[in-house]
C-alpha cells in the first residue's frame, strides 16, 4: 500500500506553483517588477521567468490554473517534483526568449508558454517509453500551435489581447530541449 507521502508526491510543485500564481495575481503592486519589459531585460533577468507568474486577468489566472491542475494529474507518471520544476524553467526560458527574438512586441504574460513545455516534455517521454499515446500528445500540440499561429492577429475576447503564440511556440521548444537535459545519465564505467 502506498504511503500518504508517496500519493501528494507529484502535487507538491504544481501546488507551490499554483500558491505563487494566486498570490502573486493579489499582489498587483508586485507585477511592474515581475513583467518582462525590453528595456530592464539585461539588468532584471530574472523578468524571463516571472513574467510567467503575472496574468491579465482572472480568468486568465484560472485557466492557467485549471491547465496546470491537469497537467500534473494527467501526466504524473512522466513529469512530477523537482524534473517538473526543471522542465519548467526551460520551458519558461524559450517561451520568453522566442518572442524577444522574433516579435515586434515581445512583452507578454501568463503561465501558458510553460503549460506547452510540460505537454511536448511527456508527449516525447512517452514516445521514448514506447508509449503511442506519446504521438497522440504531441501531434495535438502541434495542432493547438497550428492554431494559435493562424490566430495570431485576433484579439481573444475573453483576454482582450492577441494570444502569445511565440511564447506558446517558445515554451513547447523548451520542453523538447529538456528531454535530453534531464534525462538521467548512466555512470561512467571504469575499466
């Protein structure tokens, strides 16, 4: 029988996360020093990650929520504890740095950019598990990045603002780029 530890195990990132998002999201006096800003890029690194933690709204807060939520109940098995963390950052990384590279206004905010890291770093750990499934992950990933793409003009009514499918885009390339970072590494044999 599995211990209580072993059964909330998964939950503890995406739970801390969630905290972090809802406290952050109340504390508005806060998101002028955590929003990505071109100009405090060089001085305020740190802006490529919590940029991440600010959202344009409630319901941008919860769906975000509610995505994450799924995330770490659906897809347990393939990215939990400090590798969900992991995955996170780099996720978090190329979802902020695709839009400075190639976006007119690559200022954004919102979780989404690290939700896709975390689907494209199981679809692919499934795949390498031989899992079928793995496919079905990744090709409905493309086809939600197809889509934000061909929308990427349209304000979204429910945001009031264009969806950021560079950092969507950016975040699914960071979880890619994971897969072989933080996989475990067999020890060198001596001979």
């Amino acid at each position: 029988m599995q211990s209580i530890q072993s059964l909330f195990r998964p939950y503890l990132a995406p739970t801390g996360v969630i905290f972090a998002l809802v406290l952050i999201h109340f504390l508005p006096g806060l998101h002028p020093y955590l929003v990505l800003t071109e100009d405090g890029l060089l001085a305020q690194a740190w802006r490529l990650l919590t940029t991440h933690l600010v959202h344009l709204n409630t319901y941008h807060l919860v769906t975000n929520i509610l995505g994450l939520f799924l995330a770490a109940v659906v897809l347990r098995k393939y990215v939990f504890g400090r590798t969900m963390l992991n995955v996170m950052v780099f996720a978090g990384l190329f979802a902020a740095l695709l839009p400075l590279a190639f976006s007119e206004q690559p200022v954004f905010v919102g979780f989404s950019g690290i939700l896709h890291g975390l689907v494209a770093y199981a679809g692919i750990v499934m795949v390498k598990q031989g899992q079928k499934v793995g496919f079905a992950v990744l090709a409905l990933l493309i086809a939600k990045l197809v889509l934000d793409m061909a929308g990427a003009d349209t304000v979204d009514p429910w945001l009031n603002a264009q969806v950021a499918y560079l950092a969507h885009l950016g975040g699914a390339l960071g979880g890619v780029i994971a897969v072989p970072s933080l996989q475990k590494r067999q020890p060198l044999q001596r001979s």
